[in-house]
C-alpha cells in the first residue's frame, strides 16, 4: 500500500512537467497551428529559469524568466507562421533546433550545480513526507480545467476554436484569425516553458543538457490522446508521470534489467497510446490543423 | 553585363545577405556569452577552410551527411516528413556492427558487403515502422520518427553497455575493435572513405530516377496529390512505406559507414545529429540533388565549427544548433508567393 502511494504521489509530481506543454499544445492546435517546438521551448525554460535561480537564489525569478522566455520565443514561431506563411512543422523544427542549443549555452556553467528549489507545500494538509507539492504542480492541475472552461464554455473560447476550424469563416464572423494565433502561440510558449522550469528547479534542482528527453514531442502525443481536450489531457499526464515513476522505482529496487530497456518505457507507452487512442481522429481534430492561412479577399 | 552575371546577381545578393546577418545574430549571442566572435570566426575559417586537412575532413564529415539528407529526400519526394534519420543512423550503425563483429573468415569485399547491408537493413526497418503506421493511415509520420529517435540510441546504449561490451576497455563502454576486414578502405593519408563515394553514387541514382524514371513520376504524384495519385491506379500506401524504407536504409548506410570508416567500433557517441542536419539540408535544398551536394558541403562545414567552437571557444557542441536554427529562421523568414508552401 506504501508502495502505491508513493507510486500516486510520484505519478502526479511527474504529471506537472508535461501536463503544462500538453496544455499549451492543445490550445494552439484548437488554432489550427501544430507546434514541434514545444522541446525546444521547454529546454529553453529549463535552463533559463536553472539559470536566473542560481544567481539570484530565488526560484520566482526563475519561473518569471522562464515565461519571459517562451513567450518570446514562442511568438517568433508565430511571427514566422502567421505573417511568413511558413510550415509550421519546419518552423517548429527550427524552434526545437534553437532550444537544444541555446539551452546548452545558456546552462553550461551550471551543469553539476544545485540551484534553489521550489518551495514545497503538502497536499491536503497531510503530514506525511509524500504528497507534498510546490505551487506549480497546484497551478498545473488548476490550469487544466480552466482551459477547459475558457475553450468550450466561454464565447472567446469558441472564437478560438472558430479559428482552427476555419480562419476563413472566423474572419467573415468579425475574428482576426492572426491574433487569435499569436495569443495561443504566447500562452502556448508560456507553459511549454513553465513545464520545463518546473523539471529543472521544481523537481531535480539540477540542470542537465537535454534533460526534458523529448518531453516535448510525448506531449504533442497527448494531444492527439486527448483529442484536444484539457480534460482528458490530465489523464494522459498521470499515465506519463505514472511510467517515468514506475520506471524510477525499479530501478532504484535494482533489479536486474538494463537502465537502457526501463528508459524505453516513456517513450514505447506514448508509441503505444497512439497506436490505441491516435486512430481516426481526423474527425475530431481541428479542421484547419497544419494548413496555412494566407488571408481571405 | 554578361548574362550569367544578371541572372546570379539577386540570388547571390540575397544569399550574402543571409549569411551576414545569420553570422551577426551568432556572433551577438557569442558576445552575449562573453565570447569574442571575430576571434571565433577567425579560428573557424582557419581551422576549416585554410588548413588543406581542415577541408579534406569537410569531405569526410559529407558522407554521412549526403545519404542522410536523401533518407530526408526520398519520404519528402511522396509528401513525408521524415525527422527520423538520427535513429535509423543509429540503428544501421547497430546492425551494421553485428555484422562486423560476428561474421568472420570473409574476404574484405564480401564483408564489406554485409556489413553495408545489414547496416541498410537495420535502417530500413526503423523507418519501416512510421511507414507502415502511416501507410495504414493509424499515426502521422512526423511524430512517430521524432519518438524513435528517443528510442534508438538506448537500444545501441543497451548493447555498448551489455552484451557486445568489451572487456578489455572497462573504462569505456564500446564494442571490440572490428577485424580488418571490416573497416572501410580511405584515400591513403586522409580519412576520406568508401562512405562518401557511396553517398555521391547512391546521389546520382537519386538524381536519376527522380527526373528519368517512372518510379521518380510516381513518387511526385503521390507527393503533390496522393488523392489523384490513387484514382489513376498509382499504390499510394505502398510508395509511402517504400519511401520510408529505402530513406531508412540509406540512413543507416550513413551510420555504418561512420562505424566502420571513422571509429572502427560501435560506441555512443558517434553522431553529432547527422540525421537531424539532413533534416537542414533537405529544407535547405528542397529535395534537389545538386542542392543537396551544396547544402551538405555547407552544412558540413557548420558542423566542423561546431568542433572548432567546442576546442577553441569552449562551447558546448550543441551551439551549432543555435546556428542551425538561425539559417532555418532566416530561410522560413522569406516570404513566399501565393500558394507555394514550404
């Protein structure tokens, strides 16, 4: 029983870093805009907020660099996007390929260092050492919901979701289909690289080269799983963080299976969760996903 | 005027000013670094370009980059996006080295020849498998190469540190040296090897085929409209697993070349993202061939400044990134005319 809560409350500090790109993602795809970027953002926000909170010794200075961040870097993809008419699989790329190596840069004198964490607060008032949280992993489940509400309750909402189903019509209804974008593209970059801030001083207080290990992707995985609900996007998080847990867990017991093979579980479960949820949404996905909108006469 | 001269002088202006302002937001950030960027681009020029042997290890660095760019080219040519040739790299290199290390007793040639197969072979199932997930219409190609390229390097990670670890070296996790028939004969006095002729050759039957052939007509008709492409009887499903397949094995020949000519045995690190600058080098040549030739010596040479950086600079490898994401902004950047996508 100890086990298995350990296990739940691993699972859900594991959710937090990649529920927060997921989220993101799901309200940029509901403009129609795939981002492949969402890695780099969350390398970016990892290293930049490691960074900002070993010099200045407070981890809020981090997180806020890290929104600074992604939002800015974010908004370039868009710029690219919305006013250059470019792919936004090769715009995505390219913002994938600038946070590997900025991110690099940025936290090469800090690798080996610990910075200041997060503070933490336990959940529900317990007082066992397990369940005890910082305020990003609260936020992150707050969050979910929230979007939910503003995407399908909310008359912005369904401005937003007008877009990624067609920019055309949306543009004839009175909405401007270009800040619709660069909007969600800035709260996408935000939580993309809030996500990586909360890996990197949130949970292991360290910073490594590539340490999101493709996190970025998994989480365009899950909006596919989620079929672009936030809702169920807390679902595929908890499955996530259940298998990175699961996969520490055993290797901490030391059994005798190769760290290489358990180090396959993430990725092979996201594999697997698409193959199972990744069929024949088509027809659920955003109309306009991927396309590009070069304006209405 | 001359002619030729016109016809060169606004792509070569456009070109130039590229490059100065790719070089001036680089050196920016070295500055921002506390780098001197006069200083770093000097050293690079040198290291690379001045120093007969610099250039010679460009050639080198082109093979692998050659058939990697194609492993992009050929699934671009029927409408893919195949991110995933660091995988298939990897996986060729896997298979590749079974077969240098466990076969034994064979002429140079025909080990050579088993080697370069099993290499291909290990590539292309790597690639097989986003194919065929997407040739069944079950998941995009683009996400399910991007998570492969995840798993790869585990799987080699999996036997460098178990079974296929050798003894001897206890401090580095690498295989046995190959036998000597196993390595890729070079130029005597450079490194340049069997790897890059194959590249330029397996470039030319690209080049062929794509302009001469049937295959190369049918290959653009599934690309432009897969749709189409169908009602005029064309087997769409099987040209994208096809495309995937023949991309893959191309990128694992690059990785077992790379093993057999360079390091001689299977370790690690033995790609600096060759697969993802394929990548680059298919966007920045849109599939051409004598483009790809270009971009691969280009980018060849990004790649070696990307060393000299790392020695003379102190950067992390990983900055060459930033200088290819730079070049990608600049080329997404452009606008584009009506209709055209990039």
């Amino acid at each position: 029983m100890s086990w298995f809560l350990s296990w739940l409350s691993g699972a859900i500090l594991y959710a937090a870093p990649i529920l927060y790109p997921t989220l993101g993602e799901v309200v940029e795809q509901r403009t129609g805009m795939v981002n492949l970027g969402l890695e780099g953002l969350m390398l970016l926000g990892a290293s930049i907020s490691f960074a900002v909170s070993f010099i200045t010794k407070n981890p809020w200075l981090g997180i806020l660099a890290a929104i600074g961040t992604g939002l800015v870097a974010n908004l370039v993809y868009a710029w690219l996007v919305v006013h250059r008419n470019a792919s936004q699989l090769a715009a995505g790329l390219a913002l994938m390929f600038f946070g590997i190596g900025m991110s690099a840069l940025v936290g090469k004198p800090y690798v080996g260092q610990m910075a200041a964490y997060l503070p933490k607060y336990p959940l529900l008032g317990s007082q066992s050492l397990i369940f005890r949280y910082d305020l990003l992993v609260f936020l992150a489940f707050f969050l979910a919901p929230v979007v939910w509400f503003f995407l399908f309750r909310t008359r912005w909402g369904l401005k937003l979701r007008a877009v990624g189903e067609s920019p055309a019509i949306a543009y004839a209804a009175g909405v401007s289909p270009g800040l619709v974008r660069y909007l969600a593209a800035a709260f996408a970059g935000i939580c993309a690289a809030l996500g990586g801030a909360h890996l990197s001083i949130g949970i292991t207080g360290t910073w490594s080269e590539g340490m999101t290990a493709g996190r970025g992707f998994i989480a365009i995985a899950l909006v596919i799983f989620s079929r672009w609900n936030p809702l169920r996007a807390i679902v595929g998080a908890l499955v996530f963080g259940g298998a990175v847990v699961l996969q520490l867990q055993l290797q901490a017991q030391g059994i005798g299976i190769s760290a290489f093979l358990m180090d396959m579980i993430p990725y092979v479960l996201t594999v697997l969760v698409l193959l199972v949820w990744g069929r024949g949404v088509r027809h659920v996905a955003p109309a306009s996903l991927g396309r590009v909108y070069f304006g209405t006469e | 005027m001359p002619n030729f001269l016109r016809r060169w002088k606004w792509p070569a202006l456009r070109l130039t000013v590229t490059v100065v302002v790719i070089l001036g937001v680089f050196g920016l950030f070295l500055l921002l670094m506390g780098k001197d960027p006069i200083k770093a681009y000097r050293d690079t020029f040198a290291a690379n370009v001045l120093n007969p042997r610099g250039l010679s290890e460009l050639v080198v660095r082109m093979a692998p980059l050659l058939l990697t760019a194609l492993a992009v080219a050929i699934p671009f040519r029927v409408g893919l996006i195949n991110v995933g040739a660091e995988g298939q790299f990897m996986l060729g290199a896997l298979l590749g080295s079974w077969a240098a290390l466990n076969v034994q007793g064979l002429p140079q040639p025909l080990h050579l020849l088993l080697l370069i197969l099993a290499g291909m072979v290990g590539g292309a199932l790597w690639g097989a498998i986003p194919g065929l997930l997407r040739a069944l219409g079950w998941i995009n190609e683009t996400i399910t190469t991007l998570l492969l390229n995840y798993l790869a390097p585990l799987i080699v990670g999996y036997f460098v540190f178990g079974p296929w670890r050798a003894p001897e070296l206890a401090m580095y996790p690498q295989t046995p040296e190959f036998p000597s028939t196993a390595r890729f004969p070079s130029i005597a006095g450079t490194r340049l090897h069997l790897g890059f002729f194959l590249g330029l050759f397996f470039l030319a039957i690209y080049a062929y085929l794509i302009s001469r052939s049937r295959w190369g007509l049918e290959m653009r008709a599934v690309g432009g409209n897969p749709e189409a492409a169908r009602r005029l009887g064309i087997p769409v499903e099987r040209w994208i697993l096809i495309a995937m397949m023949v991309g893959g094995a191309l990128a694992g020949l690059a990785g077992i070349a790379e093993v057999a000519a360079i390091h001689g045995r299977l370790k690690m690190a033995i790609s600096p993202g060759y697969g993802f600058m394929g990548f680059l080098i298919n966007w920045l040549a849109f599939a051409n061939p004598i483009g790809i030739l270009i971009m691969s010596f280009l980018v060849a040479f990004i790649a070696s400044s990307g060393f000299t950086l790392q020695i003379t600079q102190r950067l992390p490898y990983a900055a060459v990134n930033v200088l290819m994401a730079l070049i990608l902004f600049t080329v997404l950047a452009k606008p584009l005319a009506k209709g055209a996508q990039r």
